[in-house]
C-alpha cells in the first residue's frame, strides 16, 4: 500500500486499485488508479496521517482492505 496526497485528498494505492477520501467525513470511494499514480504525490504513512488526520478525521485503512477484497 502506497500512502498519496492526490488533489489535497488522502489517497492509497494498491497494486490493482486506487481508494481516496473525497471529502472531509465521507469514506473510502474506488478511483482510477491510473491518476492516482501520475499525478499523486507520494508520502510516508506518518506523513500521510499528519497531514489529512486533522481535517478527514481518522483514516481506516481496514476499510480500505474491506472494500478491496469485496470488489474482487
């Protein structure tokens, strides 16, 4: 799992897929990983959290594993 800041957005990629939080207090959504991985930049997970943590609130990467093992 890669940790990205993709358009002021929490991002993650994985090797077959891509999730972000689109906005403050939603949840993981699927987006094209092919964007995320041109255009994100990429974070260490330290740096990820403290820099969206404050204003998305806590970043569940179970749920990110959840929805990525129900997809498939």
């Amino acid at each position: 799992m890669e940790f990205s800041d993709w358009d002021r957005r929490p991002a993650v990629l994985l090797e077959d897929g891509a999730f972000a939080v689109l906005r403050p207090g939603s949840t993981w959504t699927p987006v094209d990983a092919w964007d995320v991985f041109h255009t994100a930049g990429l974070m260490s997970e330290d740096a990820w959290r403290t820099r969206f943590e404050p204003e998305f609130g806590p970043l569940d990467l179970e749920a990110v594993n959840a929805l990525h093992s129900a997809a498939e």
